[in-house]
C-alpha cells in the first residue's frame, strides 16, 4: 500500500509542472492577443478620401486679415463700481479698450454690444477676491480674462486688441 501511494505521488508531481506550463502559456497568449487588438484599435485609420467638400452651413465665415498699418480705436469703459467676492470689498474702476477698426467700436456700441460687455465685465470681477487682483500678475491675469471673453463673445472678429486698467480703486 505504501508503494502505491510513492507511485501515484511520483506520477502526479510530474503531471502538475506541465498543466501549470500549458496554463500559463495559454494565458499569456490570451493576454498577449487582446493586448494586440487593442493596439489595433488605437492606430488612426489611413483615409483614401480627399478632404471634406464645404458647404455654405460648414464653411466658417472669413475674418478680414488685419492691416498693420490700421489706427487701433479707442473705447473707454468708465464708472463701474462692483462689489467684490470679499464681505464689504468693492472696486471702481475705468477701462480703456484699444480695438482694432472702426467697426468693431461700432459693433462694441451698439445697445447690446457695451450692455453686454458691461454685463461680462462686472460678472467676472464679481466673482473675483481682492486677494486675486491687488497684485501686478493678478491685474494682468484679470485684463487677459476679460479681453479673451470679449472677443469670444463677439467671435469670429475678436475686437479687443488690449486693454487698460486707467483707473483702478478698490476699498
């Protein structure tokens, strides 16, 4: 009885090393093969076709390549006092817009156009602590919010050139 035993456990110890193997090849050839098809599917596909034709509801509108000899216009943005994010904060100021043409101090003055601008304008430093502002780099920070926003509303002309904090009060 005791033989038997030493011959099963003698075949069985040989048999469990090459289950193992034939295991682990079959699952690193499993993983290997969703690695690859994952690969596959992350490589840009080649196009054949020629580029997308344009059609009047895709076609961007053209903005007028701009003259570097142009006047830059000037708009000045005066007497807006706007209470702070901070209790008891607000802050007077006056803003002077450099534009690029004529029309677009037009555009800026129309009802819509300066209400929305003054709109944006005092929504934005609302929402802004006397902490972020008071510094030079927070100044600067605050004009370039204020100028991307503009000319994003106003897109695709984008009016503002630049702008300038010509006074600048805050209590």
């Amino acid at each position: 009885m005791a033989d038997e035993e030493k011959e099963e456990k003698k075949s069985s110890g040989g048999l469990l090393p090459i289950i193992n193997t034939v295991l682990l090849i079959l699952v690193l050839g499993v993983g290997g093969f969703i690695a690859w098809t994952q690969m596959q599917n992350n490589q840009p596909t080649v196009s054949t076709d020629t580029a997308p034709t344009e059609t009047p509801e895709t076609k961007l509108p053209e903005v007028p390549v701009e003259d570097p000899n142009a006047v830059p216009v000037e708009m000045e943005i005066d007497g807006l006092t706007i209470n702070l994010a901070d209790d008891n904060r607000f802050l007077r100021t006056k803003i002077l817009l450099i534009l690029r043409t004529e029309e677009d101090k037009t555009r800026l003055n129309s009802t819509i156009g300066l209400a929305s601008v003054k709109d944006m304008i005092i929504t934005i430093i609302s929402g802004k602590k006397f902490e972020d502002i008071k510094t030079p780099a927070g100044k600067v920070g605050l004009k370039e919010e204020l100028v991307f926003r503009i000319n994003k509303e106003f897109s695709p002309y984008k009016p503002v050139k630049k702008m300038f904090f010509t006074d600048f009060v805050s209590q």
